[in-house]
C-alpha cells in the first residue's frame, strides 16, 4: 500500500498539473474529489486551499496576478508589452497555418512561431511572480525555452500540440529557474548564518576578555572549528571587528 505522506504529494501534484490544464484555476469539487479519494475530508482541506493561493492558482475562478508585481516587475512588462505589441497580430486561422508549417520543419514558420507565443510567455511568467524571480528573468528563461522548443516539433504528429508542448516546456524552465534561485538564497542563508554565529561568539568572548581575540582562542572557548571561523572572516571581508588585525 502507497505510503499517505507520498499519496497526499501524489494527489497535490495532480491538482496542480490539472490547475495549469485549465489556465491555473481548479474548482473546489475538484479538489474535494481528488483528496476525498485519499480519506481527507472538507475540513482538512483548509491548508490545500491556502497552499494553492500562495502557488498562485485560483480556487473557482483566476487569482488577481497583478497583486503580486513589484512595480519593477511591471515598469518591465510596461516596456516589453510595448515592444512585442509591436509584432503582426494573427489570426486563428494563421496561428493554425503556421503550426502546422512550423511541424513540418520550415524555418520561417519556426520563427514566425517564435514570434506568436512571445505574449504566452508573458502569461505564464505571471504566474510565477512572487516566488523570488523577477519578470524580466523568467520571461528571458522562457523565450530560450521557446526558441529550443520549436526546434523539437519533430517528435508531434498533430498540430494541436503544438502550443501544449510549447507552453509546457516554457513552465519547466521558470520552474526549474525559480528552484535554482531558491537552492541559491538558501546557500546564502546559510552562510549569512555562519558568518552571524561566528561574529556573536567573537563579540561576547572579546567583552569578555575586554580585548581584540583569536582565532584560536575562540575556537578553544566556542567550539567552533579554527577553519568555520577563518572561513566566516574570509567571507566577510575581514569586517568581524573582534579580532586582532593579522587574523
């Protein structure tokens, strides 16, 4: 029997994947049903609903994605929006010709599909705003996975995949770009960390023998290892001010 704690991740990411299907929007029967099937009832859903509306996916109808842009973000998008505006607009019929062109390997409709879901990447970089990366980052990540994208139309048989493929390659990268980011702020957190620790216990040691100290002398007395604290100085710049000069 599957393990609860997997079954429950299980099911979440299900919701999820069936939120991005439906333009990041899932009904609450949806949700009902799919965590009914694991045991968890109405009033458990509390904290789904509430982890939901941080990962910006709306509950019965869209979440209000501009409540989320810093006004960098959308000075960003103010310019960018006027640039891609620019571009011809398409119609259906068009947008379907060059699918199916562009299926086909003709460079030129690669290109003019390029072109046609630059205003997608847009859309879906919205969503993504307010987990630590700004819009002009995740936009820039998802027109390199767009442009990689069109190269691998090759493996469609039909047309209506197209933008499906597209849309879902352009998401993998923002996402992997926002974990990268968030692996990257959590090293520095942990350096911050050590630097703090290590400035701290200089501090009170230094008060406490009412002079400059060494590296030696808190290691003996703090348990911090002699290469933490080389490490901590080295890191700050030498800005620990507790300690002799030649430290």
């Amino acid at each position: 029997m599957m393990n609860k704690e997997v079954e429950f991740a299980k099911t979440l990411e299900q919701v999820r994947n069936l939120a991005k299907e439906q333009g990041n929007v899932v009904s609450r029967e949806q949700i009902e049903d799919a965590f009914e099937k694991i045991g968890l009832s109405k009033e458990e859903l509390n904290p789904i609903y509430e982890y939901l509306k941080q990962k910006k996916i709306g509950i019965g109808e869209p979440v209000d994605i501009d409540e989320y842009l810093t006004k960098e973000d959308k000075d960003y998008l103010s310019v960018y929006l006027d640039e891609i505006n620019l571009l011809p607009a398409y119609s259906s019929g068009e947008r379907e010709a060059c699918f199916i062109s562009a299926l086909a390997g003709e460079k030129e409709a690669k290109m003019k599909l390029i072109e046609i879901m630059l205003p997608d990447v847009v859309d879906i970089a919205k969503l993504y705003a307010g987990q630590g990366v700004g819009m002009e980052d995740l936009i820039g990540e998802g027109n390199v996975a767009l442009s990689m994208g069109v190269e691998m139309l090759g493996c469609l048989e039909d047309p209506k995949e197209v933008s499906g493929m597209l849309g879902k390659m352009i998401m993998d990268a923002m996402e992997d770009l926002i974990s990268e980011d968030e692996k990257e702020r959590k090293i520095d957190r942990k350096v911050v960390d050590k630097v703090n620790a290590v400035a701290k216990e200089a501090k009170e040691l230094a008060e406490s023998l009412q002079k400059k100290i060494t590296v030696e002398e808190l290691a003996e007395e703090s348990g911090l290892s002699e290469k933490e604290i080389r490490d901590a100085i080295r890191i700050s710049g030498k800005k620990i001010e507790y300690f002799e000069e030649n430290e």
